[in-house]
C-alpha cells in the first residue's frame, strides 16, 4: 500500500476475508499459486487423499506433496498427470509440470 492509497476513499471500504487474504497472498513470492493449491486442494484430490497427502510448495516447477505414509506416495505418483491436468483446469494460472512425493517420518 502506498502513502496516496491509505488516504483514498475506496482503501476505507468494507472488504471481504478472502478479498484481502487473496491481494496479501498474491504478493508472496510464488504468486499466490500455494493460496491458490491450499484452496482447491481437496477439490482436485477428494477428501480421502486430502486427508492423507499435503501439498507443501513448488520447488523446481515440481508440487512437493507430503503424504502419511509411502502407500500413499504410489497412490499420488499414480495419479499425477491427472492431478497435474486437474489442478491446471481448476485454476490456469498454476504453474507446474509435476508431483514430487515426500513421505512424512
């Protein structure tokens, strides 16, 4: 925010949470794509490879997912095109080519 926003009649204005957490998200290095990823995590994956698999980042334009246990891992590494084509579809902006899977010990 500048010093001629603060002043400016629209900063003042009610804003919703996900207005504000989106424009403080897109700020971040990355931008926004792991806001992006949290939130339609379990959209892309479905509630029972959610609760097992986390996305954690992007490294090297690879997802780095960390799952529960290494049954889990073959599972994602299965799937990961779709999961890759599924994520781009959900949201284009994303930007990566594949999964890397990390086993969480």
């Amino acid at each position: 925010m500048s010093a001629d926003d603060a002043g400016s009649p629209k900063w003042h204005e009610p804003r919703s949470m996900k207005e504000v957490l989106t424009r403080i998200i897109s700020d971040f290095d990355d931008g926004g794509s792991m806001y992006l990823i949290y939130q339609h995590w379990t959209e892309a994956v479905g509630e029972t490879i959610a609760s097992h698999c986390k996305p954690l980042r992007v490294v090297d334009n690879h997802l780095l997912i960390e799952v529960d246990h290494p049954g889990w891992a073959t599972e994602i590494q299965y799937l990961e095109t779709d999961l890759v084509a599924k994520l781009k579809q959900i949201d284009p902006k994303l930007e990566f080519s594949g999964l890397n899977v990390h086993v969480k010990r």
